[in-house]
C-alpha cells in the first residue's frame, strides 16, 4: 500500500513486542477514526520514513508521525492519546512532567518489555488490515 507518509498518521512498534501489540489494540479499539496507520519498525516504511528524519530506529521505542513530526518514547505515548476517543485525550495533561522524567519511566518499563508481556501475532479484522502498513 502506498500511502503519502507526510500526510498521514503512523504509529510505528516493535512488531515483536507483546506489550507494544496491546498497545496497537488498545489504539485500534479507542480511536476515534480510521486515519492512524500501523507499521512495525522492522517494516522497510519505518527503515525509509524514520531513517529520512534522521532517527536511528531503537526497537525499544515508540515512534508517533503526525503532521510530518515524529515523536518518540513518552511524548509519542501521550501524543497518540490525541486521536483516541474520550477521556484519552485528557493523558496528554502529562505532557507538563519534564521529558526526562517521562522518558525515565518509559524506558524502564520499555526495558522489561518482553517480561511483562509476551510476544503474540495480532490478528487484525478485514476492515482493520487496510491500517497495517509495510
């Protein structure tokens, strides 16, 4: 599928991360519309998109690209928060705890990742599949 990056809204994961997969559930069953797409990091979208911006792909992270902008770690977390239906929205109250600090919790629980949750292979439905990108 081909799909213009700089207009779209992508979330990129760890495709091998089980807890990174409940996220992209929790996202698919919140959001408020269809227009966030999926890619796993390994994808050649996420290797293209990401290494053009400058950013070295860390399977640890979470990569959120809105309007051209890609954020990560935390920031990314509470910025998808945007796109969900209510209350979600109202997380990105976070956004006023410093970086540092987020990112310091994201990373620790980023780090034990694969022990809190493991890997699965999501299923996504017929109308779904259209959002999952490569």
């Amino acid at each position: 599928m081909e799909i213009d990056v700089a207009k779209n809204i992508i979330l990129f994961y760890d495709g091998d991360c089980g807890l990174c997969n409940s996220s992209v559930q929790f996202v698919l069953k919140h959001r408020k519309h269809n227009a966030i797409y999926f890619a796993t990091l390994q994808s050649d979208l996420a290797k293209q998109t990401l290494n053009k911006k400058g950013i070295e792909i860390k399977l640890d992270t979470l990569y959120f690209l809105k309007n051209d902008k890609v954020y990560h770690k935390s920031t990314a977390g509470l910025r998808i928060t945007s796109e969900l239906k209510f209350p979600y929205p109202l997380l990105k109250v976070f956004l006023i705890i410093p970086k540092f600090i987020r990112d310091t919790v994201y990373s620790f629980i980023a780090n034990r990742r694969h022990k809190i949750q493991n890997g699965f292979c999501l299923l996504p439905t017929e109308l779904e599949k259209e959002l999952f990108i490569s």
